[in-house]
C-alpha cells in the first residue's frame, strides 16, 4: 500500500519527502495564519455594536471554516484529488446531516436568534419554563445564569421556539404585591397605610404608586400593590416595600388575617 502511495507521489513530478515537506510547511504556516485571523475577527467583535453573547457562534463558524479549507489545501499540496475528496465530503455531509438533525436545528435556530435578536448578553429573560441571565449563545445552545447561580444551557433550537420573555429589554418593570387584610381595618385607612409603605428610594417617581383593593376572600379583603422601578433596582426596591407593610401595619393596628373558621351554634 505504501509504496503504491510512493510511487504515485513520484509520478506526480515530486518525491514523497517533497510533498510531505510541502505539506507540513502549509500546515504550520495556514494554522499561524487561522490564529492571526482569529484573533482579528475576536478584535473585530469586540469593537462592533454586535451583542457579545453572539461573539461566540460567529467564532465557531469562522473558525470551522479556515480549518476546513486549510485541511482541503494541505490535501492539494499532497497531491490528493481535491474534487474526489469534496465529492465524497459531500455524501458524507449528507449522511451526517441526517444523523444529526438536531445539531443543525440548534445551529439555525443559533444564526436565527442573531438575527432576530430578542435578547442581549446580561438581559434577564425567561425561555421555555427556565430563568436567568444570559450570557452566551453558542453554536448549540444558548446559556442563562440562575438566579441561584445554576448555568443552564438551553438548545438553540427550542429558544427559537419557545416563547422569550425579555425582563430587561425595555429598562424597567412594574412589580406587584398582593396584601391581605382583615375586614376589620377599614379600607382607606389600610390603602393609605400601603401607600406609605410603598413610597420609598428607587421606585420611578413619574409613574403613581397604585394601591386598590384586588379580591374580597373567604377571610379577608386581599389589595393590589404596583410600583414601577428600573431594571436593576426591581429586587431591593420590591424586598425593601415587602419589609416595610408588615411595619407600618403593626404601627397602625391593621391585622395580616390567615384563614379561619367561624361555627354558630342555634340553640
């Protein structure tokens, strides 16, 4: 088998040790040259308006691609036939896109989501049942950081087809927290006491606290409290207002009920 290799090598016009040199010189040189390039396109997105949860794909794609025609020209330099080996690529393309079905749908659904783009590196979104922070979408799959600090990688596929609630993407949200309260407090005096327990730093001042009664329960009357804050203030605004109705109730009287049970007796 070698020396058939041998002599097919020599009939090309090249020894063996020519081509082989040849080709390892190629294949130092085009390597260096993949780096250079690599690191020029990683300069590149750096410097573009591009989301930086992207960079990642477009890496991986330009990177596949240099190899691949580094990989075809080190063939040619061997004295390989370039249009054999692309034909018989092509039918093992075709046998492996098949195989793998769902790794090409994550890698369209990736260069969807660049192109669509309904979320940036650092927004806070919610995609199919799963919460979190992204901060990458890969070739595959796309990453969220927990809030509990759990990395949960998402394929791209099922986020092009799930439903993507972005929290960050318009800078500030509405909260809301439901109070109950006895049916003995009367209702202005428990609107206004929720009131001044809602009004406090980093809530948007040109939006109005809204305070109104919500539902009349089995065992109290519940209320409806909305605020709005910026994005990154939504947490500690809403712990700081949840901490301050239990005070503000205890200092005017207004009892929290939980659920009980009247009996009447007829004699």
């Amino acid at each position: 088998m070698w020396e058939t290799i041998k002599a097919w090598l020599t009939t090309q016009g090249l020894s063996l040790a020519t081509r082989v040199l040849v080709a390892v010189t190629i294949l130092v040189v085009g390597i260096l040259v993949c780096r250079v390039i690599t690191r020029i396109v990683n300069a590149a997105l750096k410097k573009s308006k591009m989301d930086p949860a992207a960079h990642a794909l477009i890496r991986s794609v330009i990177k596949t691609i240099l190899y691949v025609l580094l990989s075809l020209i080190v063939a040619s330099a061997l004295g390989l036939d370039i249009t054999g080996i692309v034909a018989l690529a092509s039918v093992l393309t075709l046998a492996i896109s098949l195989a793998l079905q769902d790794l090409l749908g994550n890698i369209i659904g990736g260069f969807t989501l660049l192109y669509t783009d309904p979320f940036d590196a650092g927004d806070f979104v919610e995609i199919a049942d799963q919460s979190g922070t992204v901060t990458e979408v890969g070739i595959a799959y796309t990453k969220l950081v927990t809030p509990d600090n759990k990395l949960v990688s998402i394929p791209n596929s099922a986020v092009v087809s799930a439903e993507i609630v972005n929290y960050s993407a318009l800078g500030s949200r509405r909260m809301e927290i439901i109070v109950s309260a006895s049916y003995n407090a009367p209702v202005p005096k428990v609107e206004a006491a929720l009131r001044e327990a809602a009004t406090v730093e980093n809530i948007l001042p040109e939006k109005d606290v809204y305070v109104s009664v919500s539902a009349y329960g089995d065992h109290a009357i519940s209320y409806a409290v909305r605020v709005w804050a910026k994005n990154e203030h939504y947490w500690p605004v809403h712990r700081l207002i949840t901490h301050r109705i239990k005070e503000v109730f205890d200092r005017e009287g207004i009892e929290m009920t939980y659920p009980h049970l009247n009996v009447h007796i007829d004699k």
